[in-house]
C-alpha cells in the first residue's frame, strides 16, 4: 500500500494509478484528492498484480471513465478512443466517496504540494 492509494501496487503500477489520477484530473476538472478518492472506492480491494497488470493493456484513460460516469442508456461508457459517438451531456456523473470515507487518503493541499504547484 501507498500514501495515497489503498491497494497494493509495486512502482509500475503505483506509476499507472497515477496516470490514472492525473487523467482524471485533466479531463474532468476534479481535485486529485477526488480522483485519487475515486480510485481508492473502485479498487482498495483488488488484487493488483506487478506491472504489467492485465489492465495495463489499456491507457490509464480507459478505466477513469468507469470511475467517473455511469454507463450510458445502452450499457457504453466512453473508452477514451477519438471516434467514439458517446454523448457525453447525457451520461450521469457517479458520486465521489462520502466524506469521510477512507478513501479520501490526501487533501487537496496535499495534492497540490505532491504535484509541485
């Protein structure tokens, strides 16, 4: 486990998670306490193997949808490819963790200063 996030995660995949996080942050105007929050709920319980994980065989982008949208009235959720017809007004945006909960592992101050801003 790390500082930040709850699941077990060896240096590859503690990079990804980030990636993650920052993907979350740039494309959906979140905190990266929310996003890492986020990541948390979804995955504190999952058994993450060594880099490469079996979710490595997409870009970190890919699962930030799942954790930030609700499928759309056809089961869809955006996949992050540029051809997609998804509309994005339409999808329902998916709670963030209660707070309080332990998923929320950083503040947003701390966010900021482990960003460098």
């Amino acid at each position: 486990m790390t500082a930040e996030f709850l699941a077990r995660l060896d240096d590859g995949m503690l990079e990804y998670f980030r990636d993650m996080a920052s993907e979350m942050v740039s494309r959906f105007a979140i905190s990266r306490a929310e996003a890492v929050a986020r990541i948390n709920e979804r995955y504190q319980d999952a058994d993450i193997s060594p880099y490469p994980d079996l979710m490595c065989h997409e870009l970190p982008e890919h699962w930030t949808y799942g954790l930030y949208y609700y499928p759309d009235e056809a089961g869809r959720l955006p996949t992050g490819d540029d051809d997609e017809s998804i509309d994005f007004s339409a999808l329902k945006v998916r709670p963030a963790p209660e707070p309080g909960s332990p998923a929320w592992t950083i503040r947003d101050c701390d966010a900021a200063q482990a960003s460098g801003s």
